[in-house]
C-alpha cells in the first residue's frame, strides 16, 4: 500500500479546486519543480501559522476533514503540524510523490523533542523539502535534499548538511550572520497519526510555548508580519524592521513605512487591534514549533 493511502483517499477534483483557490491559484498545477514552489510560496502568503485554537481552548484534531474544514471553508491557519499534515493530503491528492518526516528543532536545541513535521518530494531532478508550516522566516522555496549544496530564496540562504546523530540538518544564513542550525531529520516515513502526540504536547506540555499566547504570523513577499510575545512585528530576511508597541529594542530599529500603513496594505485590521509585548531578544525562543 503506498504510505499516504494509509491516511485516507485522495481529495475529490471539488475539494483540490477548493483548496487551490483558498491560496489563490485558478490554474492546473504541473507535477514539476515549479508546480510545487507556486504551491509552497502561495500557500505561505495565503494560510497564517496561528495557534488561536489552543488559547481559546479548542481541541485541535490532524482528522483531514476536520483539517480541511478548518483551513480551506472557514479560512483559518493553524500550527505547523495541522498545516503540514493538509498540504501533504494537497501533494498527495495532486499526485506529487510525497513522504513525512517528523523533525527536531534545533534553534534553540534545549527541547529535542521531534515536533516539526516537514515533507520531501521527489522529482525527476532529485528529492526537495517542502514546507508550509513554520512560524518564522525560512525557505520559501523547496530546497534540493543533497549535502553542501548553497541554495537561495531571495531572503536567507540555506544548505543541508549530514550528522551523525541528527540525520540530515538544515542551516539557514540570514544577512549579516552565521549559519544556524534551524531543523533535523532522519529518513523515517511518517503518517498523519504519528504526529498526534505533537499536538497533545502543544496542547497540554506547561513545556510549550503554544499554549501561552497567541502567536499568528504570515509570510508576506517582502517578510513577514507577526505577533511575538504580544508585540506586533515586521521582518525582512528573519530581521525584525518595525514593532509595536514601542519598546527599547524596537525604539533602535531603522524607521520604514508606517505601521498604520503596514498594517492597512498587509494585513487585517483585527491584528493590527490585536497588538499584544515581546521582544527580539526571544526570536529563538518563538522558533520552537
């Protein structure tokens, strides 16, 4: 049995076309490279990572119904396991070769616990990874699975490299920094059911960091707008470039467009009431997914 069927069925034609359009694309969708990073790109600019389900006290459930009613006919987000498990049933249904992996956070690598799932796809010009479901800047296209290989995607640099223990480690550079280790896996397969105890840890764990606040982001072309710790943010290149409400490390950030006006071209104005304080100094803290 081909591992995805263990899931369920593939989506119907109305539910692809559905799903397509939530993240704006109208037409066919090639089995290639490309196809898979006009997926990958219009998906991040369309779908907010949000964990507003656990802060209100809302079971959350990697049931593909569940998942698709959520995210495609009411138009929520979610957290990175309910927006990666939808996406691999989209790959999957669309015919793409698709398998799981469930990953480790490494920024920071206090908490090792596999919590991440992100998804490989193999194509005739080898095997990438896919990922829709991170809550703060990386790739944004999918990323060639070879060793040493320095890949780009208009924002930050990335590579893979191999570990021992780890398996295979992705490094992202952002400008004007050292490689960071952001994320590890091993080639184990996946199902949806083996990422159910991630959601339980979200959830309940007093160790996560889920269930504490809310914390929305969405990627936008030019970086991304986000809550961290309660103070509303913009990024470029994984580098924060406005916040607020004021505080001492935003006061020293370089002057761009105005929030308001941010806010009115970017984003709803709900989020923009929702302003709620953190501060860059915890930018590895709001990377544990």
């Amino acid at each position: 049995m081909e591992l995805n069927a263990r899931n369920g069925p593939k989506m119907t034609e109305e539910q692809i076309t559905a799903y397509l359009a939530r993240i704006g694309i109208s037409s066919p969708v090639p089995l290639t490279l490309e196809g898979l990073g006009k997926l990958q790109m219009a998906h991040r600019l369309t779908v907010p990572f949000e964990n507003l389900d656990i802060v209100a006290g809302r079971p959350l459930s990697l049931e593909l119904p569940h998942l698709y009613d959520k995210i495609v006919r009411r138009r929520q987000g979610g957290v990175c396991a309910e927006l990666n498990t939808l996406y691999n049933w989209l790959l999957y249904s669309l015919g793409f070769q698709v398998t799981s992996y469930n990953a480790r956070m490494l920024s920071p690598d206090t908490y090792l616990f596999r919590r991440h799932r992100i998804l490989a796809v193999r194509l005739a010009g080898g095997t990438y990874t896919t990922d829709v479901g991170f809550a703060t800047e990386n790739a944004r296209v999918p990323l060639l699975l070879a060793e040493g290989v320095v890949q780009r995607d208009g924002h930050c640099t990335y590579r893979y490299q191999q570990e021992e223990f780890y398996g295979w480690v992705q490094c992202q550079r952002r400008p004007g920094h050292d490689w960071e280790r952001i994320q590890a896996f091993t080639l184990e397969p996946q199902i949806d059911r083996d990422f159910d105890p991630v959601l339980f840890f979200f959830e309940k764990s007093p160790a996560s960091n889920m269930n504490q606040f809310p914390r929305p982001s969405l990627y936008t072309p030019e970086g991304m707008l986000a809550l961290r710790r309660h103070v509303f943010q913009v990024e470029r290149q994984g580098l924060v470039v406005q916040a607020t409400p004021d505080t001492e490390e935003s006061k020293e950030l370089p002057k761009k467009q105005p929030i308001k006006e941010v806010l009115q071209d970017k984003a709803d104005e709900k989020k923009a009431q929702r302003t709620v304080p953190a501060q860059t100094k915890h930018r590895q803290q709001d990377m544990e997914l």
